[in-house]
C-alpha cells in the first residue's frame, strides 16, 4: 500500500491544508472575547445568586410564618 493511498495519511494531510487556510484571530481579539465571556460569566453568577437567595428567604419566611 502506499502512502498517499493511505486514508489516515490522507485526512492529517488536507486537515493540515485546511488549517493553513484558517484566519486566526489576534492576540487582542481573544483577550476582548474572554473578558466578555468572564464579565457575561460573573452577571449571570450575581443574577443566579440573588434570585437564589430570594427565593431561601422567602421559603424560610413562609416555613416560619405558616401558622
């Protein structure tokens, strides 16, 4: 069998060719995009955390209020 007929040979080559193809982003475009995800990241935390603590608040207040 030769090499080029070899169909994993054949994949890693034009994997490597589409690769080259590839516009990768810069440097200050990953920063901005990953300070974007952490910022999105910690509202959604403190959005998720306050509803949470609401809703304890609220089922500890009807537990002890219930009559």
């Amino acid at each position: 069998m030769k090499l080029k007929n070899n169909p994993i040979v054949s994949y890693i080559t034009s994997s490597y060719e589409e690769l080259k193809k590839v516009s990768w982003p810069t440097g200050k475009t990953i920063f901005n995009h990953t300070l974007i995800v952490v910022i999105s990241s910690a509202i959604a935390i403190a959005i998720t955390s306050a509803v949470d603590y609401g809703l304890t608040s609220l089922v500890q207040y009807l537990i002890e209020n219930r009559g």
